[in-house]
C-alpha cells in the first residue's frame, strides 16, 4: 500500500533558478497540500488543492505555485528561487477535504 | 489566522516515566487536532487525533485530551521507550472546507534508556 510519494528527494539550485517539485496522493485520495518546514519549525502551510481546483493559498509570494493533475498528483512550482526558499517542502493527501493529513517524505531543497 | 503554540521546545524523561506536551490555539472555529511524530529525516507521521466533540482519545501508550473552553490540547505518552525519540507536532484545523493545518513549532523528546 503505497504512501505518498514525492520527487525528488533532494535538489539543489543557485538563486533566480526555479523550481518544480512533484507529488503522488495516496491511492484514492483527492485532496493534495503542499507545506514548507524550515529546520527546527513546524510545517507552514502553502497550497490546498481538490479535485483538481485550488482550495486554499498561505502566506507565501506569487513565485510560488501549484497545480493538480486530473490523476490527483500535483506540482509545486517556485520561480526565482531566493537562499531563504531552502527548506523541506512536504506534500500531504488526505481522502476528503477535512479528513486526515498524511504526508510524504518531503524534498529537501538547499538554494545556493 | 489561527495561532497554535506549543510547549516545552525540548523534553527529556527517563525510560519508563510518562511526558506530556501542551499545544494552546486561537481559532475557536478550530475543531479537528492532530499530533504528528517525525523522526529524523523522515516524515511527519499521524500518531493521534481528536476532534472538538470529544474530551479525551487514548491509544495504547498514547493519549490526547482537548480543553475547548480553555483552547488548549495535551499529548501524553506513558511508560516512554527509546523509541518514542522523535519531534512531535501538534496541528488545529477548522476541518470541512478549510482544510488547512496550522502546526506548533515543535517538541524534541528524549528518552534516556
């Protein structure tokens, strides 16, 4: 039974690259959130997607943007990469909107 | 914007002894509480949950109790062992539509065998 998978797990870019980083929910699940979790904090909340439209945006700059595939997988798009964008992006699926969060791996991304 | 605060930073206990952390909320529309288990390098994994039309919600050595009056939730681990080291998170969520998770900074436990 597979869990959320994420790609890649690690990268490594220099500042004004972009970014995409890719996400597969759990089997069956619709809802895809994408969360950031710098070192020693709690994940901070980015994008909400269901059933392919977005359902809620955090506190984060337009450089940064999702999508989700008829599939249920999602994209994380961050355009002109800054230092402070270094972080552990966490993708997490849930069955329903409301239902429970479970999260994959994470890609590490170190901006150099 | 819901507010989740979370204490102690860090925690250390004895194997055997029980640990307790305390998360505090601002959203009273916040209904849904979940506590997350990360281990090093690895991701965030749902240990326990409540919602706000329960008191209390124990599983094995774990348990979860909500003050809704008081906006405050406990996570409480009996009889520690080694391999309950790990960071632990707490979450508060309006649940339905708005689906997103705000998360506290985080506990680093501790158990000394």
């Amino acid at each position: 039974d597979a869990g959320v998978t994420q790609s890649p797990t690690h990268l490594i870019k220099t500042r004004g690259q972009h970014v995409t980083l890719r996400c597969s929910p759990i089997s069956g699940h619709k809802s895809v959130s994408w969360y950031q979790q710098v070192l020693g904090q709690g994940p901070q909340f980015i994008f909400q997607y269901y059933e392919k439209e977005e359902r809620g945006r955090g506190n984060f700059p337009d450089r940064f943007s999702a999508r989700q595939f008829p599939n249920y997988s999602s994209e994380l798009n961050v355009n002109a990469l800054l230092l402070g964008d270094s972080a552990l992006y966490l993708c997490a699926s849930s069955l329903e909107l409301g239902s429970r969060l479970f999260f994959g791996s994470g890609t590490q991304l170190s901006v150099l | 914007g819901e507010n989740v605060e979370q204490h102690p930073s860090t925690l250390s206990v004895q194997e055997g002894d029980s640990a307790v952390i305390k998360c505090t909320y601002s959203d009273s529309a916040s209904n849904y509480f979940p506590w997350y288990k990360q281990e090093l390098g690895k991701r965030p994994q749902l240990i326990i949950d409540i919602r706000s039309n329960v008191g209390e919600k124990k599983d094995q050595r774990i348990a979860v109790t909500l003050n809704k009056t008081a906006k405050h939730f406990s996570l409480h681990i009996t009889e520690t062992q080694p391999e309950d080291s790990a960071v632990y998170f707490c979450a508060a969520s309006r649940g339905g539509n708005f689906n997103k998770f705000y998360f506290g900074s985080g506990t680093k436990l501790n158990v000394k065998p």
